[in-house]
C-alpha cells in the first residue's frame, strides 16, 4: 500500500468524525485555525483535506462564514 498524504489522512479522519456524529449535518466545523492547531499541519495540508470533503460533497463552504456537513 503506498504512503498517504497527511491531507487525505486529514479528510478521512473528518470523514469518520462527521459519520459518527461528532459533527451532524449542517453543523458547522471547526474552523481553519482550530484545525490547524489540532492536526499541527500548516494552511495547505487543512485546505486540501476541505477540498477532499467537498468533492465528495460532504461538506459545503459558505465563504466568509464556515465549512458546514451538508445533509445528506
């Protein structure tokens, strides 16, 4: 199995979190920052992970208000 990158380790740890129910649909996620300092990556690697979740439309961004779990 080749190596991940830290960013999809990232997206499926979310991916995980918002299944379980730690973030229900249309909750927000925490923010930028907040997931910085949690998962110690830089601005990029937490960029890219968002990315993921969007492209598999599991969350939606509102710019200048948040990332939010779409409803499924």
């Amino acid at each position: 199995m080749p190596p991940r990158y830290r960013y999809e380790e990232i997206a499926d740890d979310l991916q995980k979190r918002i299944a379980a129910g730690e973030f229900p649909p249309g909750s927000r996620l925490p923010s930028r920052r907040e997931l910085i300092a949690h998962y110690e990556v830089t601005e990029p690697v937490i960029d890219r992970a968002m990315q993921i979740l969007r492209v598999k439309e599991i969350t939606e961004t509102l710019p200048g208000v948040g990332v939010f779990v779409r409803e499924q």
